[in-house]
C-alpha cells in the first residue's frame, strides 16, 4: 500500500465537470490500494481574476491583505472537491494551509516555506479521509496567510508529501509529463521515463514549464519522488528522482528552449575598471535577473556589454540602464527582443566531451547564426534568433540521437476519447 | 468622538467602483471625528454563486465544507475593501470571523453566535487601523468556520457594535432607512426617524426586507442602537432603539406587506380530538414555519384546516401533507399561492382599542375581501388576494394618518446625481 499526494492545477479544476474527474481520479487511485492526499490550486483564472479586482482598488496592494485575498482561491476549490468526493461516496475533509500545517516565513507574496506539520493529514487519513490541501498558502508562526508565489502549489505538493512521508508526490497537469524537447516544435521529441533532479532542474531553468524548478530543488533537497503526468489519461508520466535506473546517463536528457528572454546591448562603454561592477549591481538591486552577460571589444579603449534578463524584467532593466548609461559615459541602450534560447541538458555531458563542438556545427551547418553562448556543467545554452529557434530544437534533438520512432501528434482529446484512454490505462 | 460600526451590504460592494464609494464613506465618517469598523457582505451575487458550484457537484453538500466555502465570499471583499482604504492613504486591517473573535456554535450554515471577543479589533483600532471585518461568518470553539445564515453579516455588525462597546451600528443599504410602507407601492410613504426595537421586529417579520429580524433582536437583546441609512447619500437615516422621543407612541408606527406567503387548505378534515396536533407537529418537524392557522367547519363532523407559510417552505409542505393526508382521513389539499399578507404595526396598538374593527371597515369600503386575520399585542395582519395588497397597503396607510405630504419619487441615481447628494448631505 502506497502513500501518494496527487497535485492538480487550475487547468484541471477550473469547472464542475474537471472538479468531478479530479474526484474520480483520486477514487482510483484510492482504490487501486493507495493511501492518497490531494493537493489543489484555485480553479482556473481565478488568481489573475483576484489579482485584477485588487490593482482596480489599489496600485500597490498592501502584501498582508494580498495574501489573504488570493488564499481564498485555493479555498473555494479545496472545498468543492471535497465535496465533490463525498457526492461519490467516500470521505473528504479539506485543509487550508493553516489547518495542513504549511508553516513559512513572513515574506509576503512569496513566502517560503520553513516547516510542515502533518499530524491533522495523517489523522484524517488515519480515520479514511481523503485529505484535500489548499495549494500556494501556508502561515506563518504569527498567524499571519501567507502565498508562496509562483509555481507555489507545486511546492505545496512536495512539502506535504516531505512532511506525510509519501511514497511519491503526482504532479498531474495537461502533458503527459517530462519530454526531451518540446513536442510542439520537435515532433519527435520522446516522453522520458525518469529524469534526474539536476538535469530535470536544468530543463526547468531553460524553458521547460512542465514543472516548477522551485519544487523540482525542494524535491532534490528531501529527496522527494515526483511523478510528473497526465490529468487526461492513466499513462505513467516522468519519474523524477535522484539517480535514473540507467547504468550510464545518457549525454543529452532533452532540449529545453524559452522564447521569453529578451538581449539589451549598451553601446559604447569607455573600459574602465569597475564599469561592469557599477552596471550588473544596479540591475540586481532592481531585480532584474540578467543571465548571458557578453562583453565584445567595439573600439580601442570601449566595449559593448550585452546581457540576455527575462522579458518580464526588460522594464525594470531600462529603468536602471537609463540612471546608470550617462553615468558610466556610454552611448545608449539597444533592445533585441527577437530572440531565443536553446538548451542542451544532460548529467552525462560532464563526462564527454565535444558536445559544444558538435551542437555548433550542426546550428553551422543550417546557417543558425548563434548569438550567445552560456554553459553549465550539465548545460550548453545557445542565444539564436528568434525565427530559428524551432530548427535549432529540431536539428539538435536529432543530431544528438533523441528522436523518437513515432511522431508526437497533438490533438484535443474529445470527453470519449479522455474516458477511453483512461479506462485502457488504468 | 464617536465609536461606530458601519456594515455594508452585497450590492454596495458588488463592483471595484462601489467598494472605492465604501472606502470614501468610511474616509468621510473616520474624518467627521469617529473611530470606524467596518462590517462587509460578499461581492454582488458570490454567495449564490458559490451555493451553485457546490450544487452542481454534490445535491447535498457537507455543510463543514460548505461553510468553509461560503465564507471565502466575505473574505476577498474585506482584503478588498481594506486595499481601497490604504489605497486613500489611511490604514486597514481585515479580520475573518475567527480574528475578529466571533465565536459561535456548531451548527453549520446557521451558527448562532455564542461569544464576542474583541480585543483584536480594538487594539487595531488604537493603533489608527480602520478594521474591516468579515461578515456571515464565524468560528467554533474548536476552531471550524462557520457562517450565521440568512442576515448573518447585519447580525455580525450588531455583534462587533456591542463587542467594541460601540455608539451606533450604521447599516448601509439602497434604501434611505425604513418606512411608513413599502414606497415602492405607497408613494406617500414617509421614511421613520426612529423605530422602537419592538416594532421593527414586527416590521421585519411581517416583510419589511430592510434589516434582518435576527440583527434587529440582537441589538434589542444587547441595546445596540441600529442606525439604517443609505449607501448613497449621506442623509440621516432611521434609528432602531429601544424607546423613541416621542411622550407618546403612534398607534400605528408603519404598515408592512409580504407577498411571498402561500395559503395551504387541507380539505374536508375529520373533526377528531388531535387531528390539528398531528398536522402541524407533522408541518414543524418538516421544518415548515406555519403562520396563520384557521380552522372552518365545512358540515358536521369534518373542517377546513387553513394555513399560511412562506412560499419557500410550500415544497416541504406539500411532502409532509401528502404523507399526513391520508392518515387523517382528510380529502386533499389545495393551495392558493396568489395572496398577501398586509400588517399594521405599533407599539401604541396596546393601548388603542379599535384598530382591528377600523382597519376592517376601510378595506370594507373598498371591496378588499379578508381571506384571513391574525394579531399580536402590536400587529394586526390581514391576508387579502395579491392582486389587491397595493391597494390595501395604500388605503390603511392614509386611513391611520400616515400619509407624507410628498409623493416618492424612485429612480436610479447616476453617478453625479449620487456625488452631488454625498457633499450636500455632508
């Protein structure tokens, strides 16, 4: 008999008829001899909905009274799957993250988490409930709400099944689970069986959105086993885990890619010592996550520095670059919004080497002009334009014998089709 | 300086727009030199809404759960409201039922409130916060959240008021305060500069929808003085206490009308000792509220029963009759849902003989057919066919001098008219 948490999104509750499939899931598993707890995010849009009320009201919403606005989501849908599970027959009993025992610290909106509790979950269970757990919220020791912010609920799921001892922690959401490139622009792109912490938290760094990388380092740190999968159908999805069952890793794991990333290039800056120091400590004061940082010599006693930060920071960036450019003499600000980051991760490019070689003469070969470059142990990031990143991908994932036999074919699933897939699966 | 309790209902916070009007109202009565607590109902129509996502998942939801659902409702437009009043540059604090110490029992879905502790709002109150307290809901010594039912948050304001120990409860509303009659249908109706706590709960109970009978007698219980006012203008509205200014009561304080009674007739009852026992215990431990009971002798040996009860309790009523009927040996029942009930109200009716009689020989004059009668020290209600209540509310209302000099005039106020008022008023 396993001990499981099943995490579900907004996407899988954002209506009656989801929050109804969700409760038969769980029955299944429940069924199929699992001790289970349910973790939930609010339905659907309903944080952005809330989000939007409270700017109409205020610019710069107070962070308490935030909190406790946005934990009312997770709430409402807590509340309606445990009710749609008794409508089936069995026991629920829904927990916000006070009653769940998800204690953070006090940094409002994006709180972390510092201990779990889960005496009152192992007793529900003890006694034949289905615990279901208000994802994204915790509070802290003052009794204050807090939300843990993005990728929170996931975070959620691999506390409690930390702090309930599970087995394994399902993390269900609308793909099949882990692939080795995005099927979308690869269409050969494999599911994965199992991933690694470490190449799984590369993936998630470089683009892919499967997962959330902060629950993907919780997982790593306590060593929690997360099951990535479908919330579709009974296929097994992605194990993720510490060590894969492999004898020796594969070079490459998969092709991450992320479209978001924007390149700023200041032009023109006179080379002088602790001119770079002056830029990089402004940006990161104003939170602005800048990630390939390039410097090229333009003319004798100037350079240009270029570095690519995440679209979303690109307006906190022109703020500092336009305090900081007369500062440091240098001519202007150019903003290349075009363009995209290719990734290629895998543990077993430690042990080999050549992969950079021979991933740019396979870009070279295709006249994939490669505008930056970063790596990692375990990751080469390629900065192309944004109009190539698909046959980079596609190129790349065949070059480095990922390709699968069949072709990934993506379809919406009709409510048969789903019912189908799920009682072949199961 | 004042302390005040100012409770807003659903509608005035129904939109951003209307919580920023909240905010301004409570700015305004904090600047007038008062210390404010503000009480709040959820958005618009959320409660119905929520009440329908559970429906659609389980026909009968557990009301632990359902509680925990209903009462995130009142908590996103507390976090709202207190985010529109930081927003003005003053400080808020919203408190949930359980913060705001109101403790009540467990009776899910219909708590009533056990005790009131205070401490939290009145510290926050000295520290210059306005608190924003949640309606609808409270807490179980154990912990569990509940909601106080039909008219909870009007009775949570009355709690907080006597709570805090404060001057006045100000209910906000889309009425001036309470009236003779209903304007709607008395255009000469005049709005009450006081009400006695007696007469206003005959008033609610006999239809008056402007304050919840349940507040009404808490504040009675406890003389909190209720100030019910509108949530448009800043006139004065009508005070609810104990005993009113004047040397000597009104025989008639208003008149009062209800067109959502139904009249049920069991037919043709045989007239045995216990017939009428076993008829409405039967009615009552279906949980049918019986109003006006009359009994008929149709031929020797067998009666008419007769009884009235809201229109919301008539499907309960039908299940139970149509088990009870056959037991007595009674011939059928048939049901007259085209009536109203029309009350006179006052606490000088006591010591005023002849009410009764003159009340008859207006709607005498006027053809208006009596279906049924029932008293009480300060009440006289008369049940007359629903096409004919307008009428009847209009003739007993000038027959007994209540009639203003100016005629009603509703209509909806546009912004303008509504801002114009507000600093006239001011």
């Amino acid at each position: 008999m396993s001990l499981i948490v099943c995490k579900f999104g907004g996407t899988s509750v954002s209506s009656p008829e989801r929050i109804q499939n969700v409760a038969k899931r769980l029955i299944a598993r429940r069924q199929e001899g699992n001790r289970v707890v349910a973790v939930v995010s609010a339905m659907g849009k309903t944080t952005d909905e809330l989000v939007g009320l409270a700017r109409a009201l205020n610019p710069n919403p107070p962070a308490r009274e935030m909190d406790r606005l946005l934990s009312t989501g997770e709430q409402v849908s807590m509340s309606l799957l445990a009710m749609a599970i008794e409508a089936r027959g069995y026991r629920a009993m829904s927990f916000t993250g006070r009653q769940a025992g998800v204690f953070t610290d006090a940094t409002h909106s994006k709180a972390k988490i510092t201990q779990v509790s889960s005496e009152r979950i192992m007793d529900a269970l003890d006694r034949g409930f289905i615990p279901v757990v208000a994802g994204f919220q915790g509070i802290t020791p003052d009794g204050d709400i807090t939300t843990l912010g993005r990728g929170g609920s996931d975070t959620t799921a691999v506390a409690v099944a930390w702090g309930i001892g599970a087995d394994a922690c399902e993390i269900y959401s609308d793909v099949p689970g882990v692939y080795s490139a995005d099927p979308r622009i690869a269409p050969r792109a494999r599911k994965l069986d199992q991933i690694s912490y470490d190449d799984m938290l590369e993936m998630s760094a470089a683009g892919s959105g499967v997962l959330q990388m902060r629950a993907v380092e919780f997982a790593k740190k306590y060593r929690v086993v997360i099951h990535s999968r479908s919330a579709f159908t009974n296929e097994v999805g992605t194990y993720v885990k510490e060590a894969t069952d492999m004898m020796e890793e594969a070079v490459i794991t998969g092709i991450a890619h992320d479209s978001s990333e924007v390149k700023v290039i200041i032009r023109h800056v006179p080379d002088a010592v602790g001119v770079a120091a002056t830029v990089f400590s402004a940006l990161a004061a104003n939170m602005v996550n800048t990630d390939m940082i390039i410097q090229n010599i333009s003319e004798a006693g100037f350079t240009d520095i270029s570095f690519t930060c995440p679209g979303a920071d690109l307006g906190r960036a022109r703020e500092t670059l336009d305090r900081i450019v007369p500062q440091i003499k240098a001519k202007g600000v150019v903003v290349d919004d075009d363009i995209a980051k290719v990734s290629l991760v895998g543990t077993g490019m430690k042990s080999s080497p050549g992969v950079a070689a021979r991933a740019f003469s396979v870009l070279g070969e295709r006249n994939i002009n490669i505008l930056a470059i970063s790596t990692s142990p375990i990751r080469l990031s390629i900065v192309v334009d944004a109009s190539q990143v698909a046959e980079a991908v596609r190129s790349l994932h065949t070059a480095f014998g990922l390709d699968a036999d069949e072709v990934f074919e993506e379809k919406q699933l009709s409510a048969e089709e789903i019912a189908a897939k799920m009682s072949k699966g199961r």
